[in-house]
C-alpha cells in the first residue's frame, strides 16, 4: 500500500509539472518586408507569393523616402501590427532601416538583402564611399530635384541597378522610382539590431550599387549567417526570387521566438 501511494504521488507530481511546463516555442509565422531607395514595395511581389504560398503572414512597409527617421517609423508602425515574433528584412538602403528599427521588441532576427548594415554613429553614404561600387565611380548617375531629392537616372536604371531583369521591367521601374531625400543616405544611426539579433545576409555578386565587398564586410562584422548569388544584380530579390526566398524561410525556421 505504501509503493501504491508513492506511484500515485509520482504520477500526480508529474501531472502538475505537465500542466504548468511552458509550451513549446511557435513558429516564426510574421514576416516584414523593407524595400530600398528609389523603388518600393511592389517588387517583393514573387518573393511575397512564395512566402505566402509556404503559409507565411508577410507584410509591406512603403517607406516615404522622406527622411530616415520617417522611413523607420514607417517600419515599426507595421511591426506593431504583427502578432508574435517577426523576422525583418531589409533590401539595400533598407539595410540601414531594419538595423534602427530592428530593435522593436517583436523583432528576433534579420535579414540582409543587398543591403547595408551600418553600426551605431556610422550612415550608408559615408561608408559607400569608403568602398565605391560602380554607381559611385559613374558621373551622373545619381540625380537631384531643387529640393534634395535623389533618383537614379532612368537611362541609366536598367544596367546599374537591374541588368538581369527583362528590359521592359527595369524601365517601367526605373520610370516608377520614389524620390529619395538625400539625407536619407547620411543619417548616422542610433542603434544596431544587429548587434543584439541574429541576422542573414545575401551578397549579389554582380551588384552595382553597393559593392560587394562591402556587403560581405558588412555581414562578417554582424556575424550573419552569408549566402552569395553568383552573377545577381542589386535587383537580386526580383531576379532571383526563389534563392531569396530560401534565405529568408531559413531565417525563419531558425530565429527564436521566445
């Protein structure tokens, strides 16, 4: 009788502690999209339907372009519309846009596509400089309104910044650019998601707007988890959709959510 009670005991203990255990952690459901400068968020749109298709809840932001702090509370005006754990991904200058509002606590992991990842008191255009891409070295490329706003010469659009999209495409993208303020480029940032979140990154091998280089650098000093896609442009996300997609569904499955 005295073994019988101790079982019984035992099961009962073991009952409690099922009962009061903390579930296991959910998966990584929320996705958020920041596109770059000079496009906006209608290029994710294959990536967009993969993620989907592969039961993701991915959203948008359309960043005004009008100031980097705006740009940032854009990104974490959508981050408070999520409902758990959210994996943010920046393409380009909107590197720089995750890596400030990345700190939003919803936020687990990043990722980098084509972007820049600047640190505490650095700014994108400061550090392009430092390592030029072709853009840089190409005279009149980049152009500017009366007011300070900046835009890549349409002529010049397809083959600087997306040479492995169908003409047609790069053209009507080129002709559909958001003007950029040109201080978004040259605001030092006040934080580094980065230094606290695990990240991902994709090199485009072939980029012409950010160099290269400058993106492994970048992601070595993060200490992200790299992936290159040889011959891809800085349209790599439109260009190589699938491989991106790869990347971020990655992160995903391996960011912590708890």
């Amino acid at each position: 009788m005295h073994i019988r009670k101790i079982q019984l005991a035992a099961i009962a203990a073991l009952s409690l502690m099922s009962a009061v255990a903390p579930a296991s952690a959910e998966p990584l459901k929320n996705i958020v999209l920041v596109h770059g400068a000079w496009v906006d968020g209608s290029g994710w749109k294959a990536i967009y339907d993969i993620l989907v298709r592969d039961g993701f809840h991915v959203s948008m932001v359309q960043e005004p372009e009008t100031s980097f702090a705006d740009d940032v509370a854009a990104t974490k005006r959508v981050l408070d519309l999520q409902d758990g754990p959210t994996l943010l991904v920046g393409h380009s200058y909107g590197g720089s846009v995750i890596t400030q509002a990345g700190t939003h606590p919803s936020v687990v992991a990043l990722v980098y596509i084509a972007a820049h990842a600047p640190d505490v008191g650095e700014d994108e255009a400061a550090l392009g400089q430092k390592t030029p891409s072709v853009l840089g070295k190409t005279s009149g490329a980049v152009k500017k309104t009366a007011d300070d706003f900046t835009y890549l010469n349409p002529p010049a659009f397809p083959e600087l910044f997306a040479p492995d999209l169908p003409r047609a495409q790069a053209e009507f993208t080129a002709r559909s650019q958001v003007l950029a303020a040109a201080k978004v480029f040259s605001t030092p940032l006040s934080a580094a998601a980065w230094k606290t979140k695990p990240s991902w990154g994709v090199v485009a091998t072939a980029d012409k707007i950010i160099n290269p280089d400058l993106e492994r650098w970048y992601y070595a000093r993060a200490r992200s988890h790299t992936t290159e896609i040889e011959g891809a442009s800085h349209a790599v996300y439109e260009s190589h959709p699938q491989e991106v997609a790869a990347v971020i569904e990655e992160a995903a499955r391996q960011a912590p959510t708890q």
